[in-house]
C-alpha cells in the first residue's frame, strides 16, 4: 500500500488537490486509487456542503462518498 500525507490543508487546497488528482487518475486510466483523506482542522459541515457541490458542479467524480470524522475528510469513490 502506498499513501501520501499531506497535513493541515485549508479548503482551496483540497479542491485543487482533488481536483489534480481525479483528472490524473482519469488521465492514466488509474483504477487502483479510489478514496482520499485530507486533514482539515477547521472541516465543518460547510465545508462539506461546498465540497459536494464543487465535485457535483465540476463532475469530477461518481458513485462516491463524503464524510467528516474530526479533522478529516475522506472522499471516497467506485
């Protein structure tokens, strides 16, 4: 298994790293990779309000799921 951390992100920089991330999957043809999580201190239900909209406006990804345990995000997919 490998996995990459990056800690403290505020809510800009997880659009944009999900955001490369899915199109690098997409690109690559990469189906081995299906959830994230992103370590958001300040994460609220706002937060995940505005992620859902920004995945759902963008299409970026389908079949998936958000949810919020303490100071994380994890976005997950099929």
């Amino acid at each position: 298994m490998v996995y990459v951390k990056n800690d403290d992100q505020a809510y800009m920089d997880i659009v944009s790293s999900l955001r490369n991330i899915v199109e690098n999957i997409n690109h690559d043809y990469n189906n081995h990779l299906c959830s994230l999580c992103f370590n958001v201190p300040a994460a609220d239900d706002e937060t995940i309000k505005k992620l859902n909209e920004m995945i759902g406006e963008a299409k970026l990804l389908f079949g998936y799921t958000i949810s919020h345990l303490r100071d994380h995000i994890y976005v997950a997919w099929k």
